[in-house]
C-alpha cells in the first residue's frame, strides 16, 4: 500500500509592497462586496488580517524579475495600493506574503481556490459579535462606523442577538428562516417566545406576520386612540415599555402594559370632565366609547356658536380677503408652488380656528342637562354637551283651557254635582244680568262627544286620501325619531326605537352603525328647528325625499332581536319572538341583506373566543372543509379562536342567527323574494315614486311630486 504524501506549507516571508504587481491570473473581475475605499480604511485600522498568495514574477525566457505576482488577494493589493497613494502607507512597507512556486497548481487554480472556499461569517456568529463589542463598552455609532454601515443595521442586528438562545440554536441548525428570528425578536419574552415556536410546530402557518401578531397579542397598538390620546412619552414616562419591530413598518409599535395604559386613560379623561363639568352641566359621563344609541331617549339642548369679538371678526375677514386673493392669482395655475400650498393650509387651518367655536348654551338649562366625554378614533377627545336626560326633565304645567277652541275654563258636566264655590253671593254674575243670558263653556262630556264625531268623520275622509295619510304618518314618525317630546300630531302612531342591551365590540364604529348616523345627521340638518313648522317643510320635499325619510324612520323600528324568554318572563312570549323574527327573515330577503358584505366577519371578540372548541371546528369545517379544520383540532382554546379567525377570514362564512334561510320549494327549487319586493314597489300608488306624472287622489294634481297640503 503506498504511503501517502505529506503535505508542505508554503512559506511566508515580508515583501516590500513596491516589489509587488498584480497578476493577471487573479480570477476575481466583478466588484462586488465590500468597496477597495472601506477595505483601505479597515487595514489602516487593524492592519492586514491575511496575508497575500503571491509568486516569483519570470520573464519569457522563466527567469526571475525579482517582483512577485498576486494571483490571490487582489482586492486586499488594490486598498494597500489606495493608501500608499494616499502617502498613509510607505511604498517599501513590507507585507506579509505566503509565496508559492507549484509547478502543478496554477495561480489561476490558486485565485479560484482562495474565493471559492471561503466562507462567509454566519449571521448569528456577527450578531453575537456586535453584541459582545456592546458589553465591552462600544457605542452602536463607533460598530457602525468601524463596519462600515448604519447604526439602525447594527441595533437591527443586536436585537436578533436578544432573541432566546433556544431559537438561536434551532435557526443556527438551519430550522428556522431568518425572516422568523426577525419577527421573533419584536418581544424580549424569551419564555413567550419559545412558547410561540412550539405552536408553530403544530401549526401549518408559520409565517413572520402569525409570529408577531402571536407575540403582540396582548398589548396595545401605539395606533389604538388610547394611546394616541396619553402619548407614547406618557406612557414611557409613566414606567410603561414599548415593544418595537425594527425590521419592519410597525407604526409605533406595540405598548405592553395595557393595565397601565388603561389608568393612564381614565386619570386624563377624569380631569377633562372635570373642566368640563365646571362650565356649569348637572351631570358629565366619561367612557373611553359609548354603545351605539347612546343618545337615544334623551333631547339635545338648542345652542349658538359663540359670538366673535370685533378683532375676531377683523381677523376673519382679512383672512378670507387673503385667501381669496391668493385665488384669483393662481386660479390658471396647475400645481401651486410649495410656499403657497403651505400658506393657504396656514389661512384656512386659522380660519377654522375663528369660526369652528364652541357651542353656547342657556346657562338655566345646563343646570338640568350633561356631557358624554370619550375619544374618537383618532385619540382626540369626543365631547357631546347638552344632553337632558328623561328624569331631569322640568315638569310642565297641566293645560287647563283649550282657548283656541273653546271659550273660557272648563266646566263640569251638566247634571254633575258643583263644587262649593265662594263666589261671593253673584255667582260671577254681573249686576242685573239672568243666568240665561250668559254664553257659558260647553260642558267636558259634550265636547267629548262632538269630537268624537269629528274624529270618526276624519278617518273616513282620511282612508279615502292616500297621500294626505302618508304625509301625516311620514310626519308622526318624524317626530318621534327626530323631536324629543314633540308629539303634535293627531295620529297614534310612532316609532318604536328598538334598543340594543347586548352590544358586540366595535359596533358603534360599524359600517352599518356609521352609514345610519351619517344618514340621520343630513336630514336633522334639513329639518326645521321646531317641531310646529314640519308640517310645512316636509310638503316641500319631492316624493324621492319624502320616501327617503319614511325609510330611514322606519328603519328605526326595525327589531331582529332574539331574546331569551320564559314563561315567567312577562315582557315578551316565545312565539311572539319566534315571528318576530320570521318576520325578520321576510324583509331580509326582500331587502337583499348580506352581512358579509354590511361588513361582519367572524373575529376572537365577536363570536370565536365566546363559543366551545366544537363550534370552531364546526365553523372552519363549513368554510374550509375538514381538512382544514384538522389543522388546528390539537390546539387550545384561545389559540383555536386565533388561528380560525384567520382561517376565517375573507370566507364569508356566517354563524346561524346571522343567516336569512332560504325558502325551498320542492326538489331543490327556491324562491326569489327579492324579485316579488320588486313588483311590490312597481305596485305603490304614483305618489310615492316621485315621478312627474303623480297624483295626489283627491286633491288633484301635486306638482311637488310629494303629497298634497292644501293651504290654507
């Protein structure tokens, strides 16, 4: 067997760099790394950390020129060029060299070798690095610059070193992408960290995003209104922590400690109502959100913007003439220099200042009434002042006369026994004047009766004028939806406001929730102050109108409401819920409701996190299929209810009490009620479609397009 033979190192010995000359044997062409210019200033910091490959130089006939080529090393030979250029190094400065002369092996083979085998530092090796440099004592600034890179790089790379040193040694062992340590280091738990990763074992979703979002499930977005209304350097200040993702867009961040931020809130919000309640309200409520109908029941106090002062007024006007100056100048103008785009935000963000004032109230009537303080979306504060709650509302003295009708007090029916009476022996009778020559007021049972008659004669002609019997129920519902304790209308009707005593998360900030309101505040702006000219304004609507706000006051009635009853409960029996909301089911169908698309989706709040492990599976099993389902049959509770509202998420899957069944009929037939509302509609008397054609019956034409009210 023959022995094999040893290996022999090279030799090292210095060169002076001017007896140096690059070869072109080197194989290294494209620049790519590190520049020549950062290398240059890295040697001069530290000197040269490896020496270079080189070989005697020989002319064309092999005999020694007495220079040495460098086939390997060529980058390193170009920053020592750089420096003796730069008179920072000396030209016979003797450099470290390992000079080979093989016969067999080629420079070129040498220059491949020499790039080919190197390997670069693993990352967790430089993160490591960087943060043992920082327990040394090094600033983050002075391991950048020495680097050559950015700080921010360099505390992206010392927060991966914070990361748990189990996941370290799994993403060392390659079981783990480097874009999962990423998300991993966006919290300092390492015990919540390793946790995370042993639910990524059971777990088909392993992405970055399901790792931060896991790992910042119970903080606080810096975006939540709560945080935005104390301020991160609030918070801070207050001993609070906030976790950052220096890797990505994390929009501030997450907060920590809610409990905290949750203290932080109401301690501000208290002294805000405080202020506010010094202004002279009865009562000031304070909630970080009020439900939705909050308002509902209680009568906004009238009030007026605050009067401006003569310099106010001054200002303003100047403003406005200035503002329009800067108009008419550019009014050609396409895009606006930069300085006028800003000096036009600057005159109109002062001008809204000067007009947008506080409202001004009746300082009796604050005596009485009371404020709801909360945030809105943004974390600016929500004040809603006046509002008089049904309890504190002022007794109103009894009507004891009717004297538009009748003339003088009430009197008892004839034939009734008289109450005694000091009238002083005249019997209110003037001198020499007979009992029967007096006008006395009708009797109360008399004028019961008259208007009895009355009344029934009304409804008669009534029913026989469809569109004066609109007007009048379109104007008892907008009474009651619109004017608190305005009941002037003859009619018996109103709308009964169905209330919500159970209330999801975010339904008030709902697509449906906004839409209503946002409806609701265009006509209280159209509608008359008064609730004794609406009459008059609602017969100035055209007929499109007038069935708009029919809609939205009747909508205010709507109620789909299941509600547990019992046989001891006397508000409302079994069946007649059980029609009610069959009933629900009608209209739904006829109105095309989809709730997928009014914007609810199946969430930890509203609906996962309050129901048993089966239910979830159920519902990923009707959205996904059973596959899908057995994804995530292993895992707890609250980890179910997380992973399924993102299995859930876009599928338009629906739980039952949020379904409208579908009528069968027969083998697989169904009915399209949506089409059968069509023909209803088609079916409604011309004067409620609006069309220029339409009648008022029994009043002849009605040229508004709405119902007819003849003048009077």
């Amino acid at each position: 067997m023959t022995q094999a033979r040893k290996i022999v190192l090279s030799g090292s010995r210095d060169i002076p760099f001017n007896s140096l000359v690059l070869s072109q044997a080197n194989v290294r062409r494209v620049k790519a790394g590190v520049s020549i210019d950062a290398l240059a200033t890295d040697i001069a910091r530290r000197g040269l950390l490896q020496s270079l490959t080189v070989r005697p130089q020989r002319d064309a006939e092999g005999v020694d020129t007495g220079l040495f080529e460098v086939p390997a090393g060529g980058r390193r030979f170009r920053a020592l060029q750089s420096l003796v250029k730069a008179k920072r190094m000396a030209k016979t400065q003797a450099v470290p060299c390992i000079v080979r002369d093989d016969a067999e092996v080629s420079a070129e083979e040498d220059s491949l070798a020499e790039n080919t085998h190197r390997e670069a530092l693993h990352p967790l090796d430089q993160f490591r690095a960087m943060q043992q440099l920082v327990a040394k004592g090094d600033q983050v600034e002075a391991i950048a610059a020495t680097f050559m890179t950015t700080p921010a790089v360099v505390r992206q790379r010392l927060k991966l070193a914070s990361v748990s040193p189990a996941l370290h040694e799994i993403y060392a062992d390659d079981g783990m992408t480097l874009d999962q340590l990423m998300a991993f280091s966006v919290s300092d738990d390492h015990a919540r960290q390793e946790q995370t990763w042993e639910l990524l074992a059971h777990s088909h979703n392993k992405s970055p995003g399901f790792i931060r979002q896991r790992l910042t499930e119970d903080t606080v977005r810096a975006s939540d209104r709560r945080a935005r209304f104390i301020g991160i350097d609030a918070y801070v200040e207050a001993g609070g922590c906030v976790l950052r993702d220096l890797f990505e867009a994390d929009n501030g961040g997450w907060l920590q400690d809610a409990a905290l931020l949750d203290r932080l809130v109401v301690e501000k919000l208290q002294a805000e109502a405080e202020q506010i309640r010094a202004e002279g309200w009865k009562w000031i409520a304070v909630a970080v959100d009020f439900p939705y109908g909050h308002l509902d029941g209680l009568r906004e106090l009238d009030s007026l913007p605050a009067a401006l002062t003569e310099d106010e007024n001054a200002r303003a006007e100047a403003l406005k003439d200035e503002a329009d100056a800067i108009e008419a100048e550019y009014e050609n103008v396409g895009d606006l220099p930069a300085e006028v785009e800003k000096r036009i935000t600057a005159l109109d963000e002062e001008l809204a200042g000067l007009l947008e004032r506080p409202p001004v109230f009746d300082l009796a009537e604050m005596a009485v009434a009371g404020a709801f303080v909360s945030l809105e979306m943004d974390g600016t504060l929500c004040v809603e002042r006046g509002w008089v709650r049904p309890e504190d509302e002022p007794a109103i003295a009894d009507e004891t006369a009717i004297e538009a009708e009748f003339t003088g007090p009430r009197q008892p029916d004839e034939g009734a026994p008289e109450a005694a009476t000091d009238s002083g022996g005249d019997d209110g009778l003037e001198a020499g004047e007979d009992e029967d020559d007096v006008i006395k007021p009708l009797p109360d049972r008399l004028i019961c009766e008259l208007t009895a008659h009355r009344t029934l004669a009304l409804r008669d002609a009534f029913a026989i004028n469809p569109s004066i019997a609109f007007a009048a129920v379109l104007h008892a519902m907008v009474l009651s939806i619109f004017y608190y304790a305005s009941r002037e209308s003859c009619l018996g009707i109103s709308v009964n406001r169905a209330t919500f005593p159970h209330q999801a998360p975010g339904m008030k900030d709902s697509p449906s929730a906004t839409s209503i309101g946002a409806r609701h505040k265009e006509w209280e702006d159209r509608l008359p102050g008064s609730d004794r000219d609406l009459w008059d304004a609602l017969a100035l609507l055209d007929g499109d109108d007038q069935a708009a706000l029919f809609a939205h006051c009747a909508a205010y009635g709507v109620n789909a409401l299941w509600e547990p009853t019992s046989r001891y409960d006397g508000r409302v029996s079994a069946h007649a819920v059980e029609r009610r909301l069959e009933h629900s089911h009608v209209l739904a169908r006829a109105v095309g409701l989809d709730m997928v698309a009014a914007g609810w989706t199946p969430t930890v709040d509203n609906y996962l996190g309050r129901v048993t492990k089966p239910r979830i599976l159920m519902a990923v099993t009707e959205a996904k299929g059973d596959q899908t389902a057995g994804l995530i049959d292993h895992l707890k509770k609250g980890d179910m209810a997380r992973e399924a509202e993102r299995l859930l998420e876009d599928s338009g899957w629906l739980p039952e009490p949020l379904l409208t069944p579908v009528i069968e009929m027969g083998e697989g037939a169904t009915v399209d009620l949506l089409a059968g509302s069509e023909a209803i509609i088609e079916a409604l008397p011309a004067f409620l479609d609006g069309g220029d054609e339409a009648k008022s019956p029994g009043t002849g034409d009605d040229e508004s397009g709405g119902y007819a009210i003849a003048a009077e």
